[in-house]
C-alpha cells in the first residue's frame, strides 16, 4: 500500500464518520418530529455529542497515533520525508490474504536476492582463487626458470674455468718442455763446447783443416781467431800437438 492509499482510506474512513454523525441527527429530527416537537430544540446533552468527539480525537486519538508513529516506524538520524516514505511502504494493508501473499513474494524475492548474492559471491571467490592459483603457478614457472637460468650460467662458468685450468696446465706443460729442451740444448752445446775447447793434433791435419773441422769454416779470420788463442805466429802445426779452440 502506498502513500495515496493510506490517504483514501484516511479520507474515506473521516466520510464515513461524517455520514454516520448525520444520520445520527436525521434520526433525532424524525423522533422530533414524531413526538411533535418540531420547534423544540434538543437538550445540552445532545450538543455536546460532536464536542465531545472532536476532544476525543485532537487529545486522545491523535497524540496517540503520533505515539504509535514514533513507536513504530520513527528512527533517529532519519529526515520527515524518509520517515513518511517509509511509513507508507511499510503500512499494513487491510486484506491478511493480500498482505500474506505481500510478504511470501517479498520473502521470496529476498530469498531470490539472497541467493543470486551467494552465488555472485560464490563466482567471485572462484575466480579470486583462480587467479591466485595462475599467480602462484606462475610464480613457481618464473623461480623455476630463474633457477635453470642460473644453473646453466654455473655449469657455463665452470667449463669456462675447467678449460681455461686445460689451457694453463697445456701452456704450463709447453712451457716446462720449452724450458728442458732449451737446457738440454744448452747443455749439449756446453758439453760439446768443453769437449771442442782443445783439439790434439794427428797426423796429416794441419791448422786449416782444424778450423774447417771444428768451425766449419776455413777463413783466414777463424785461423786467425785460433792463432791467437794459442800464440802461434803461423799456421804450423806438429803431430800430438793441443790446440786451443775458442
């Protein structure tokens, strides 16, 4: 029931008390009249009648209705137009079949209401798991990817550092060769140098063919070289004699 129709039936309800205080007056007049009396005025008591009810209603009847307005439907911190509307959307209505049914539609569309919410509510916690579960997984994908990443680069790292310990130890090796060859070397040419450092003469040798033996070179500078090692102011040499060679 609306705000219109709680004031018709307000309206119709006032009417009908109006109606019922005019017949009650047409039929004091018709027992006037039936007792002769046309001109006799009723007594006091019978005015006081309408007095006395419009006391009633503006002392009792209407700060009782607003006690019950307050008792009701009034609550604090809500504006008169909040109030009056909710007043009227929550006035009941004369017919009990008509306001049971009222209330099962209202229950049922609180219950419809009530559910479409759980299962909306239902829905958006699912999604919200989904989307932390496709998180989380891609979480994990990523620290996976990230650990293979850096184990790669840490068995990268150490085949670079295993072969260049292969590099260094081969260089090493070439190295430590290098170095042995070239004391074997050395040594070989002093051990052939201490052998060659004298020479003794035989038979049918002569200076020339000393140098040419030894130096392999038979220049006038090598003999010369020779001639002065030993202070030989020629180049005759005698059978068992020891010769220097520088």
């Amino acid at each position: 029931m609306n705000k219109e129709d709680y004031r018709d039936k307000i309206e119709e309800h006032r009417q009908s008390f109006e109606d019922e205080q005019k017949e009650q007056s047409l039929s004091r007049v018709s027992r006037m009249n039936k007792n002769g009396n046309k001109n006799k005025k009723p007594k006091n008591s019978k005015r006081k009648t309408p007095l006395m009810t419009i006391l009633f209603v503006i002392f009792i009847l209407i700060p009782l209705t607003i006690l019950i307005y307050f008792w009701k439907f009034y609550e604090p911190g809500k504006t008169i137009e909040q109030a009056e509307k909710d007043t009227a959307e929550q006035v009941v209505e004369l017919d009990p079949s008509e306001a049971s049914a009222s209330n099962q539609d209202k229950k049922d569309q609180d219950g419809q209401a009530d559910k479409k919410a759980q299962e909306q509510s239902q829905k958006d916690a699912d999604k919200l798991a989904a989307e932390q579960k496709a998180a989380e997984e891609a979480k994990k994908a990523q620290e996976a990817k990230k650990a293979e990443e850096a184990k790669k680069a840490e068995e990268a790292e150490k085949a670079e550092a295993a072969k260049r310990a292969e590099e260094a130890r081969i260089a090493q090796q070439q190295a430590e060769a290098a170095r042995r060859a070239e004391e074997a070397k050395k040594a070989e040419e002093a051990k052939q140098n201490a052998k060659a450092s004298t020479h003794t003469v035989k038979a049918n040798e002569n200076l020339y063919r000393i140098a040419l033996n030894h130096y392999g070179d038979g220049s006038e500078a090598t003999l010369a070289k020779i001639r002065a090692a030993n202070g030989m102011s020629s180049n005759t040499v005698m059978v068992g004699q020891v010769i220097k060679l520088p």
